[in-house]
C-alpha cells in the first residue's frame, strides 16, 4: 500500500491491519461493489496525525450491457452502470498512416473501423468498452456493406447505434465513425 498527504500537521501514522480489514468488512457488508484498499492518506484537520486507507473501487469485470440486443452487432440501448471512465472518440476518417484513403467502401469501412480500435487502445480500451457507435455514410447504397464489416469487427459487441447518411467533409471519404466507449 502506497502513502500521500491529504493535509494535517503534527506525527503521522497508519492504521492497524485489523482496523483496516474491519472498515473493508464494514463497507463490503452492503452488497455494492467491493473496495480494495489501496493506498494510505494522511489526514489534517479533525483527524490529523491519523492516517487512514484509501479505499478503491474494484471494476465489475462487465460493467457495461446491451438492453435489447438485435443480434446485429447493435442494441436498441446500452447502460453504462457506474463507469469511472469515459472515452469520447471523434469522427474517425478512412486515412490511412501514409495519408493514403482506399477506393472502395469495405477498404475504408475496415480502416475507419482499426482508427477506432487505435483510439480505444490509446485510452486503455477496447471494443467491448464501447457504449455508442454514430456512423455517418455518405450514400444510402452503402448500408448493406457497412452491416457487413461492422459486424465482422464487432462480432457480439453490441453497443448504441446510429447511422446517418451525411454530405461527408471530403467528398473521397464514403464514412465517418465516432464512438462513446465506458469502463
């Protein structure tokens, strides 16, 4: 367990093992998620000298969940129960690391789906962290190929969708996608 100053004055020192495992006990004992101490504060004021854990919240491992899944890779909702961290991600565009965008759709559908993930994983996340997906197409007539690809890279994921057909920034991007991931 690591030790920080939070204030005070005079001499410090920690909590008895016993006094810390009764306060974990008694915060445990009410069902909500467990805490973990994980480090010592050091305490001013009233309780100055006295040096208290601080207590962490473990993450669920599945703190997220699709309501009424399609079965298509989207739901028609997604709860995010108590998230400590969110990742707002903007408008992901099919350009590639040489500045190069692909012809085709399912090329920059693919792309545009791996500048997700990079984003995600920069965040510490991934994609079963994702909460809400906003795919902007440029023409109608790629729906069908869209579904396509973002069930491949999805899978069982199922977060918030909405698709928007949008006149796109630059006319050789045929989609755009920005995503909400919560951990």
């Amino acid at each position: 367990m690591s030790s920080r100053r939070c204030g005070g004055g005079a001499a410090y020192r920690t909590l008895e093992p016993a006094v810390v495992f009764a306060l974990d006990a008694a915060v445990n004992s009410s069902g909500p998620p467990p805490l973990l101490p994980s480090r010592r504060i050091f305490c001013g004021g009233a309780l100055a000298g006295l040096a208290v854990p601080s207590l962490g919240i473990a993450r669920p491992t599945m703190p997220n969940r699709a309501i009424n899944p399609t079965g298509v890779s989207y739901a028609q909702a997604h709860l995010a129960e108590a998230p400590t961290r969110w990742l707002f991600v903007s408008g992901q565009i099919p350009v590639d690391e040489k500045d190069q965008v692909p012809a085709d759709f399912e090329s920059q559908c693919r792309l545009v789906w791996r500048n997700v993930e990079t984003q995600l994983r920069a965040g510490g996340m991934s994609l079963q962290d994702l909460v809400k997906v906003t795919v902007f197409l440029s023409d109608r007539q790629y729906r069908e190929a869209n579904y396509k690809v973002r069930h491949e890279v999805l899978g069982d994921c199922s977060p918030a969708l909405t698709i928007i057909i949008a006149d796109i920034y630059d006319e050789a991007w045929l989609l755009e996608i920005e995503a909400i991931a919560a951990v």
